[in-house]
C-alpha cells in the first residue's frame, strides 16, 4: 500500500478494513511465507506436497495450482487441469493475486490506486486444516466437512491472502479451502472472434465461472488427502463471492462437486450475453462491452484490422487489456458485463425464475444480508457526506443518510435473499436458512461514530464468520476492549451455526445444541419465521423474525415515509433503485410515491 500521511492512515483504518475485507482488497501485511513443516506432508493424486504451521496451530498449504495457467491460447478459454508434478510441492506462500487495479486500500508496496498489478498466472488455493500427523489425517467416515471460500470484490478485485481460515480449522474441526478466480477482464469477456472453433463453455463468457467449478473438481480429486470429505462440502461466500455461490447453485457444470450452500451478502443480477458484446443491448449495463474494449485496443495501436482477431487478443500484454476499460478505479472495481446468463453454464433468462422452477443444483442454503450493507458505500457519496482527500468528516444529514441506506439495503436484502428464498421454497427441493447481521458496536475515533456512520455495515459479518478480528493495525478502530466481550460472543454463536450448517446440512442449535434454534424459511403464513438476526444480547441478541419484505411493501413504506420532504425526492430514490437493474415499473414508481417521473 503507498505510503501516506499519518492523519489519513488513522482516520482511514476502519474504512480500510471495511473495504478490503468486503471488496477484496490486499491488507497491507500479506502473509509471509511459511516454514516447510514435515508434519504437513500429504499425498495427493497430483503429487506430494508440504505446507506449514499457521495461526492457532493449524496446519496450512498456501498457492496450491488446481488448474492450468490460463495465458497464451489458454486465456479466455475454459480452465484446464492443472498437471501433477514430481518431487515434493512446497505450498509455503499466497498466490499471486489475479490481474486487477490497486485500490486506495490495498495492493502491492508501489503500486498506486487506480494501477494494474497481478498475474494471469493465479489459479491457485489455500487450504487450512487441524494439526494431524500424516499418520493421524482423518479417513473414511472420519473425513472433516469442507468448506469453500469465494472472495468478494465485485468479480474485479480481490485474492485469498487476507482470509486466514486456521480459527475456523482449529477449532470447529473443518477443512477451509479459499479459491482464486479469473477477475474482471480476464473473467468474463464475450466476443465472437473468440467463439471460433470454441465449445460451448470456451464460447460462455464466464470463464471465472468456470474456474470455480475447476476448483471444485480439485477439491473433489484431492481433499480426501488432507483429511476432508470431498462428500460433503460447503460453498461459501460474501459480496461478489456470494453471487458466485448463487452461480454454483445454477450451474449444471457444478452439480454433484458441492453439497451445502452459503450466501453472505450476494445477488442474483446476471448480465445478458448481448450486454457483454453490444453498447446497447441493455439499458442497465455501464458500458465495457467486448466491441468498445476491441475498439480500444485498435485506437491505441494494440490489434491490427486484418489476421486473426482471436489469437492477436491473446496476445494482448496482460496491463493493456486491463487499461482499455474505462471508468473511475479508486476503489478498484471496474463496472463491466460480468456473470453471464449464457444458457449453457449459466441458464438463460432471470436467475430467480430458474430457482422458482428448481432448475438448479438442490442442495440446503443459508441466505443473508447486513442490516447496513449501503452505509460501507455511502460514505464515499459527497452528497450524503462531507468529506476531505477521502477523509470524511461530518454526515450532511443524519436523517437523509440513514433513510437512504434503510432502502437501498432494504433492496438488497429484497433481491439477494427474501425474493430467491421465496422461490427456492416453492421449489421444495431444498430447505433455505436467512439470517440478517445486525451488530453495529464499531468504536469511535475523535468526531466519527462508526457504530452510526456504519453500522452492520457490507462485509463487517466476515471477521465474525472466520472468528478472526486481527486485521493489523486496523484491528483497534472497529474492534477494541469496549465491544470485545459481545462481539467474540457473537462470533463463537456464528462460527457455530456456519460450521453445523457445513456439517448437517442445518444450523439447527449450533455445534453444541445450545443456541436458539434456527429455522428454515416458512411461506406458509404472515407469522412464520423466516430468517435469524444475529446481534449481541444488548440489541436483542439471537431471534428469528417473520419481518419479510416484498417489493409492495417497500414502496408503500417509501410513500408514507415523512424523511422524504419532498416527491423529487422519492424520485431520486426510485431512479437508483431502478437504475440498479430492479426492472420497476412506472407503475412502480407511481405507488412509491413518485408521480412526475
């Protein structure tokens, strides 16, 4: 990370945490390389491999290839195996992150925000497991659960080197694998010179996609030598990776290689193939399609007019793809069609129709949302904060700020969770969990209240869900002695339902049968439980509601809402909701209380 004033660095640790935990940035003080550990020596079908002793005793292997490295004729291809290897494999240091921009959280030493660094060579993991003797690992009906960690960053951004899964592995005796991934550019990119010749998973477009399902397939092959259980693994991710989780749910290709399914902070808002190739084939999208990125590169001298388009793409030097996509890059992610709706790895048409018609891989899955997750964002708004060289200072207007992260979250929780729960019951293939993190006792420094500023803000459940708040020098700004006691309370109940979850297939009363029992999803009546809240005992502690939304009742409660003052404002309000791909009607906008628009 650049180095920058003290003043900046303090006022800005909590946002950084925030940032680089839910978007996926680099912490400043990656991991540093292992000592080889002979207790860790395995044997895989690949080969033999040696990792080393990480936090809380745990056993780690770190930047363990699963499959190929996607450059040259393989980039924009399907992922392919990774091939065995001779000798001992020592899995001592995090991969290299995948090509992306440095955001003003995170990066190499050097790299500015807003510039490219990483490897197209990343398709690699991390694997955190108890401490057994090679003689000891656990096998047959002893073999652990393992769960699958998917990194946030909006598919532009992130890596696994600040996800430390040892807590998680010591002591609630699971196998925790976090996966790399094809990002942004190199992720997901249409363009009909690259479907010559091609299959249908090579034509898709989502070739970070598919570098999940390969990661699952190597789990599947290998984890049997690490002591897990390739019959009973969970998927888990938050923000980008918890729509990721929800295309594992969708895809065929990933059917049978996962067993349970949880979603933190995810969505179901796949792009059309057309919006991945044509400026305007949807309305919702920001432009970066696979015509104007080709145009680019030609203006820029990167591609000739004549010889084959597909292969001179290929050889496009990594940096110059990344720099032919437009739009600001402070935080890193880039907006572009991503996630394809393809047909083929992904079904056609509307996510959430596909689940109502239990067209998709059966499995039982937890759904949640924060109950702040708009305000991490809103901080960076000048028109709700007021803010110098990215420092904020003071809020605008408390009530203008709190109404408009109430609705935008309440959108997301629409979309990401009651919505697909909905549809996924009336599926009855396969029970659904909700939850909604509702802790927001973040210490304050000098005039900020973070416990109002963000509250249970976006990303804020992960250090709770890896049972780990060590997150550097940051660590003292959210966390500190006056929240300890409820939050690592908390935390211990969480990691408890998660880990049940991977182990059951159900939350239930948590690992030891203590907890308040978690129900699944019920549509049967108004009164009927729906989700868990998770808090500390002060604001209510554990309890499930039957507090459900549906898209009439959020915009009845935002036409009888008296901190609009005005229609414009319900307007403004309803624009961005619309804007963000929730398809409302006019008529939508009209029983919301916006008449004008």
């Amino acid at each position: 990370m650049s180095k920058v004033g003290v003043t900046r660095i303090v006022l800005s640790l909590l946002l950084v945490s925030a940032v680089s935990f839910g978007c996926g940035g680099s912490m400043p003080d990656a991991a540093a390389p292992m000592l080889p550990e002979d207790a860790t020596v395995r044997t895989t079908v690949s080969g033999t491999i040696r990792g080393g002793v990480g936090a809380q005793g745990a056993h780690a292997w770190r930047g363990i290839p699963f499959a190929a490295a996607p450059v040259g004729p393989l980039r924009w291809r399907a992922p392919q195996p990774a091939a065995p290897w001779t000798g001992t494999l020592d899995a001592l240091s995090d991969p290299a992150p995948c090509p992306q921009f440095a955001t003003f959280a995170g990066g190499p030493d050097g790299v500015a925000a807003g510039a490219p660094y990483g490897d197209e060579d990343c398709l690699a993991l991390n694997i955190f497991a108890p401490p057994f003797s090679p003689d000891a690992v656990p096998s047959g009906q002893e073999r652990l659960p393992v769960m699958v960690w998917i990194h946030g960053g909006g598919n532009s951004i992130g890596d696994v080197s600040i996800y430390d899964g040892s807590f998680l592995a010591s002591t609630r005796d699971v196998i925790i694998v976090a996966v790399q991934y094809r990002l942004g550019a190199f992720g997901w990119f249409r363009h009909e010179a690259l479907r010559e010749g091609a299959g249908a998973l090579d034509a898709s477009g989502n070739f970070g996609t598919l570098d999940l399902v390969a990661s699952l397939r190597w789990v599947r092959d290998h984890i049997a030598a690490f002591g897990g259980n390739p019959d009973n693994v969970t998927v888990f991710g938050e923000s980008a990776g918890g729509t990721n989780t929800y295309t594992m749910l969708l895809s065929p290709e990933a059917r049978g290689l996962f067993h349970r399914a949880i979603v933190q902070s995810g969505g179901v808002q796949f792009s059309t193939p057309e919006a991945g190739e044509t400026a305007s084939a949807d309305p919702f999208e920001t432009g970066n399609t696979s015509a104007e990125v080709v145009a680019r590169l030609r203006e820029r001298g990167l591609l000739s007019a004549d010889g084959d388009l597909g292969a001179a793409l290929r050889a496009v030097p990594t940096q110059d793809v990344l720099a032919a996509y437009a739009g600001e890059r402070g935080l890193g992610m880039v907006a572009m069609p991503k996630v394809f709706a393809d047909g083929h790895v992904l079904p056609a048409g509307d996510a959430n129709d596909a689940l109502g018609a239990g067209a998709y891989n059966p499995v039982p899955v937890i759904i949640g949302t924060n109950r702040d997750e708009a305000k991490l964002f809103q901080i960076f708004n000048p028109d709700l904060v007021q803010s110098v060289m990215g420092i904020p200072l003071w809020v605008r207007d408390w009530s203008v700020y709190d109404r408009e992260a109430e609705y935008a979250t309440k959108w997301w929780k629409l979309g990401g969770v009651d919505e697909p729960a909905r549809r996924i019951t009336s599926a009855q293939k396969a029970p659904v969990y909700a939850y909604r993190f509702d802790w927001d006792e973040e210490a304050g420094t000098l005039w900020l209240d973070f416990s109002r500023l963000l509250g249970a803000a976006h990303a804020f459940e992960i250090p709770f869900v890896f049972g780990n708040f060590d997150l550097g020098p940051m660590t003292a700004i959210g966390f500190d002695e006056s929240n300890a006691a409820g939050r690592l309370r908390l935390s211990d109940q969480m990691t408890s339902y998660w880990t049940e979850f991977a182990r059951n297939g159900q939350p239930g009363r948590g690992r030891d049968g203590t907890l308040p029992e978690w129900t699944a999803w019920d549509e049967s009546r108004p009164t009927a439980s729906r989700f868990m809240i998770l808090d500390t005992p002060p604001d209510g502690g554990l309890r499930m509601s039957a507090d459900a939304l549906t898209r009439g009742r959020i915009l009845d409660q935002i036409a009888q809402d008296p901190r609009f003052r005005n229609e414009a404002e319900r307007c403004a309000l309803l624009e961005s909701v619309r804007a963000r791909r929730t398809s409302l009607s006019d008529a939508d906008l009209r029983r919301g209380g916006c008449h004008s628009s």
